[in-house]
C-alpha cells in the first residue's frame, strides 16, 4: 500500500502529522514515538521576537476536551535557528514551523529567516489563533485579511506554504479561498473554537484571559463539516485537524476531503496515539483493498 501523500513540494511518507502547541518541538516526544512512522510534525509557534505568553493559569479541562491560553509562548525565530534547529534537522521526518505574529512584517522576517533552513520544507502559517490580542484574529476573520498576510508572506517564502485557517469567522470558505488566490499552497483547518470556563464556587473564570481555544473531541463536529466544505471550494491539499483521537476519527477527514490530518489534543491524553493513527489507516485501507491512501477520498 502506498500511504505516501504530497502537500504542494511536501512530501510525507503518511497523511498523518502531529498539531502544532501540542508536540513540542517533537524531541520531547522522542521516547514515545518512532518519527519513522509520521508523515511529520508541525512544531510550536515560533514569532520573531521571545513571548512570555498569558499569565497563569492557562490551560482547563472540559467536559469533551479543553480550553488553552498559552499566549504563543516561545523563545523567538533566531533562538529557534541557533539551538532548536540543529537538532530537530536531525529527526527522520519532515518538521514544519508554525509561524506566528502580531504584524505582517513579523510573519515575513520569520518566514524568510525559515526560508533559509535547508530542513525546513514548509511552514504553517497561524493566522487564527483566538489567544493572540494583536495580529492572529484580526488577520484570520476577513478574507482581505488573511490573503494580505499570503502575498506579502508569499514574496519572501519559496517552499511549501500552508495557512491555518480560524473557525471563528461566518464563512471560512471565503477565506480559504481568498487564501489560495494569494499564493498559499495548503490550508490547514481548524484552528480552536473560542470558548469558556468558569468555577462557580470561586465565581470567576478559569483562564486567566477569561477566553481560551476549545479543541478536542468537543470541536470535531464543527472540523469535519469545515473541512469537507473547503475541500469542496479549493484546489489546493486541505489538511485536517480537530478532535481526532483515533484512526476511524483520521479516515473521517480523509473521506471529507482531507490530504492529511493533524494530530493535537490526543497527544496530551496518549503520547504516542499519533503512530498507533498512521497504522490505523493502514489497517483500514488494509480491510478495504485500498492500494493508495488517496483511494480514501470519496466524499
């Protein structure tokens, strides 16, 4: 069988890769996981200047899932090239960088300084991401917006580029499609639902941004009809992420019309669930006399 699949110049060996914010930089993963058996990973979200990110606390459970407000917490572009780097160029498979940032001349230093990594094949660009005050939402919720952020992003990046896209919008076809007219080869969706938590004996909010991203078992609903409505509007791949726990969760985007899926909340509960999905789906084509992954796609 041949599980191989292409996102623009991307290739990955399965569909299967692990969600930005939620695998690290996939070395702390190491023990739980053989990256031999992964399409790849998508690392956290890297801006060109350190983040401290929210205050505490900032992160809750809930009932189907959970609420984050990390706030993009990392130690910004030029530590990631001189000390993360060298050692993710060395994992066996492909690594992409999650690009974050509050103004469009940050997304396009980053995205020139991950121009430049002879190991970095594409980048995600975040777009959406509900925890950010400046930048992330304001550049996600209009498709004038978002394509703004492509072009100019477009003009300084020559490899793979995929957008991740925010549900948090009346029509993210729109935007999806605003998206590929820009320049972007791939979009990755959904991004969190913007949602809340409150203790009601402290009668305050859980989060310390009251506000948070909702992902997990919870949004995959929501997902898998946004993902098979953009895959029914664009031409480029359309990768999907949100709530998937398991292989028949995996094959349900693919069926909608996902390239590859993105594997988050489901790694906090069992770290090594992202390779037991890329056998899964093994397995299912395996039942189903499917000699190609793509062969999955019928919706």
């Amino acid at each position: 069988m041949d599980l191989s699949v292409r996102i623009g110049e991307l290739e990955l060996r399965n569909p299967v890769l692990t969600a930005s914010g939620t695998f690290g930089y996939g070395t702390e993963y190491a023990d739980f996981v053989d990256f031999n058996c992964l399409g790849g990973i998508v690392v956290k979200g890297t801006t060109l200047h350190a983040r401290e990110g929210n205050p505490y606390p900032r992160m809750a459970e809930t009932p189907s899932g959970m609420l984050n407000a990390v706030g993009l917490q990392n130690k910004g572009a030029r530590y990631f090239v001189e000390h993360i780097y060298p050692v993710v160029s060395e994992l066996p498979t492909q690594v992409i960088v999650n690009v974050s940032g509050s103004t469009i001349d940050d997304y396009v230093a980053v995205a020139a300084m991950m121009n430049e990594l002879e190991r970095i094949p594409a980048i995600e660009l975040n777009i959406s991401c509900p925890n950010v005050k400046q930048g992330g939402m304001a550049f996600g919720v209009t498709p004038e917006g978002a394509a703004s952020v492509v072009k100019a992003v477009r003009e300084v990046y020559a490899k793979t580029l995929i957008v991740k896209l925010s549900p948090n919008v009346t029509d993210i076809v729109a935007i999806a499609r605003a998206v590929e007219e820009a320049g972007a080869d791939s979009v990755s969706l959904i991004n969190t639902l913007l949602g809340m938590a409150i203790d009601a004996e402290r009668r305050r909010p859980l989060l310390s941004t009251v506000t948070g991203g909702l992902s997990g078992p919870a949004v995959k609903p929501v997902a898998l009809r946004m993902v098979w409505q953009v895959a029914q509007a664009v031409s480029i791949p359309v990768i999907g992420m949100g709530g998937i726990r398991t292989a028949t969760d995996a094959v349900e985007f693919l069926l909608a019309g996902a390239t590859a899926v993105e594997i988050g909340t489901a790694n906090f509960i069992d770290p090594s669930v992202s390779q037991k999905i890329a056998y899964g789906i093994a397995e299912y084509m395996a039942r189903h006399g499917m000699e190609r992954v793509s062969d999955i796609t019928m919706l």
